[in-house]
C-alpha cells in the first residue's frame, strides 16, 4: 500500500484550525520543574571547574546537575535507560 501521490487527510487538522488542539507547552502538572543544558561558551575550551553556587542561589532553582551529580538516566542497548553513557534527560 502506497501512499505516494494520494491524498490524506490530517487527523489532527480540523483541531487545530478551531484551536482545540492541545500542545505540549500548554501542559501543566503540580510539581513540574522546567530544565535546560548550558554549554561551553569556548569552544574546545578546558572546563577547570563547574561552580554551581550562584545558580542554586536564584529564587525557583530547585537543582543544578553537572557530571558529577547527575541521575542516571544514559540510553542503554536493550532498555533505553540504564547505566553508563550520556545523559538523556531529567
């Protein structure tokens, strides 16, 4: 079955055109915290040490999470979540 060249509808269409549609940003749950990754301003730069006192000094933030304090959340193979590796997200 090939869809090439015919014409679908959209599911979601007539939703977003009478603005019922709903999208991830106009969620909102009790507890959720927003978070964000601050790179290097250097590139190639050495990062000599990571001092998160100011950051944790501003009003809202609840943590700040570098190497050496992150939850381990690396992709494995098999599950997708596990041990080792990069960091997915929070």
């Amino acid at each position: 079955m090939s869809v090439i060249g015919i014409a679908t509808s959209r599911v979601d269409g007539w939703a977003k055109v009478t603005g019922d549609a709903r999208y991830a940003a106009e969620f909102a749950a009790d507890g959720l915290v927003h978070g964000f990754v601050v790179s290097a301003a250097i590139a190639k730069g050495r990062i000599i040490r990571i001092d998160t006192n100011d950051a944790l000094a501003v009003a809202g933030v609840v943590e700040v999470f570098t190497h050496e304090n992150r939850p381990d959340l690396a992709a494995t193979k098999d599950t997708g979540v596990g041990s080792g590796g990069a960091m997915l997200g929070l």
